[in-house]
C-alpha cells in the first residue's frame, strides 16, 4: 500500500506533518497502487476515505510531561466507542473546558503540542480520536466523524468537574472543519467560543488544490464547513490561519471567516505554517487567543 511521509513537528509530541506535496504525489498516482485502492472503495462508494490518514500508534501521552489526565472512553451515536485524554488544569479553578478536535494525519498522541499550553493557562482540555483513529474503535467515516465531535461534547458535559456552561471548541484543519459542521447540526449547549486553526471551507477544493482533477473526481463536498458555518449564530468565533500555510491555503480560512456570522475575529498569522500558527514568535498569537477567550467567555 502507498505510503504516506511523516516530519515530526517542532511542538512537543509530534505532530505528523503530511504537506501538500506527499498528499499529491499520492493522489497524482493513477495507474498505481492508488488506484487498486480507489477502485476498492469504489466498491462501497466510499472514496472519501482517500482523504484520511489515521494512525493506530500512540507516541506519547501526557504523562510524559507530568500533566495530570484521565484515559477515558464515550460512544458516540451509533455506538462506535471512542478514545480520548481529559487533561486537568495544572492549578486553581478551570476557566473552561476545551473541546479539542485534531489535524487529519496521526492519533492524539501526535498533537498534545496543540493543547497542553492550555492546560498551563487554566483551561481543562478534552482530546479524542475519531472513528479509525488511535485507539478509537471503527473504521474512517465522514458523517460518522462529525457525530464523534457531536459526542465529545456531549460526553465532556455530563461529567461533574465540568462546567457545562463555558465550553470552547478548538479544531485544527480537519477537526476544524468537523468541529464546524458537528456544531452547526447539534448546537451543543454550553459553547460560548469556537476557535479553528488551519481549517478549510471545502473537501473537494482540497481535494482539487492537492489532487487536481483527479482528487475532484474521488472527494465529495458532502458536509463541508462552507455549507453549514451560516447556521451558527451568535457564537463567538475565533479563524486563526497562517499567510504561509503549505497543507491549507489561507483563503480556505478566509472563505470560512468571510461566511461566518458576526462576532468572529481573524488571525491572519504572519510566516505562519500549517502546524505553527500560535505557536511560533514565542507564542505570541497564544496570548492572544487566550485574551480574546478572556473577553468571550
């Protein structure tokens, strides 16, 4: 089977980071091992699965930076049982709680970097595996994927260390995109900010920047942020992307700002990259994030 390279990222844990070109040169492939593949899916339909690349292993864990976490598990609608990290606050009372969705490639172990800062500033922080994820039971499934989101919030509500009334939502590209559209069908109670970083606005626009016509020809738009960020109101949002994005182009990020409903806020982060948006010039957009969390929530 084709296989796909991972760099590890500058943040702690180790995002794997597939850039647009490892994507392409797997999507270009048309007479190859790619195409055996497609012609599979094909079998069901489902050639939306060319669009993920999960991984099963887990590289590290929050232990490894001495948080304080529960292993917990939840299901979501259909009963597919899913894998996450509920990470505590490091001290005093919790600001909120982050529900946070991560990037396509890897498992949870893979993005701690994106979260456990958070954990630092106050704000306990749900991490979980979609379907086919980690150690997240199933198989890869878009419309099933947004129901794990759906769940994450449900679970992360009902537990008693929990405020269930000052909830943010954090995704990072895909979880961005899903985080969209899981709260725009469900509109969970309790969310007082939604904050996406490196998102895009479409599947297929994706598939067409990465693929050209032939990731057109294998992605559907079924479900794609762009078609549901209007049904959100009144939820403040925070779009975060970066101007050198090399994985989603900034005006997929723009895109979205521009549907959005008022109030929203952009972070138009300077040399910024896909993985690196907040993290990068010292942290500085993290300062930033969190002073516009203060102000919302």
């Amino acid at each position: 089977m084709a296989t796909v390279t991972c760099a590890s990222a500058q943040e702690p844990g180790g995002q794997p980071q597939i850039t647009a070109d490892d994507i392409r040169r797997f999507l270009e492939n048309e007479s190859g091992e790619l195409s055996e593949i497609a012609k599979a899916l094909m079998g069901n339909g489902d050639t939306n699965r060319l669009f993920y690349f999960p991984t099963r292993d887990e590289p590290a864990t929050p232990a490894k930076w001495k948080f304080r976490y529960d292993d917990v598990n939840f299901e979501s609608a259909d009963g597919t049982k899913l894998h996450g990290w509920f990470l505590k606050v490091k001290e005093g009372k919790p600001k909120g709680t982050v529900v946070f969705s991560h990037g396509n490639a890897g498992s949870i172990g893979h993005h701690l970097g994106f979260v456990m800062w958070l954990a630092e500033a106050g704000y306990q922080v749900l991490m979980y595996d979609y379907r086919g994820f980690g150690r997240s039971e199933g198989e890869v499934d878009r419309k099933g994927m947004v129901e794990d989101v759906q769940a994450a919030f449900n679970y992360v509500s009902k537990r008693p260390d929990v405020d269930a009334d000052r909830l943010v939502s954090y995704g990072h590209s895909l979880g961005g995109a899903k985080s969209v559209t899981a709260i725009a069908e469900a509109n969970p109670k309790g969310v007082k900010a939604i904050i996406i970083d490196g998102a895009f606005a479409s599947y297929r626009e994706m598939a067409t920047h990465i693929g050209g016509q032939f990731g057109a020809k294998m992605i559907s738009d079924e479900l794609s942020p762009k078609d549901f960020i209007k049904k959100i109101t009144k939820i403040p949002l925070l779009v975060i992307h970066g101007t050198q994005d090399e994985v989603v182009p900034l005006a997929q990020g723009k895109k979205l700002f521009d549907l959005a409903n008022e109030p929203k806020t952009l972070f138009e982060v300077k040399e910024g990259r896909h993985g690196d948006s907040l993290s990068r010039d010292a942290g500085v957009y993290r300062k930033r994030m969190l002073k516009w969390l203060d102000e919302v929530i």
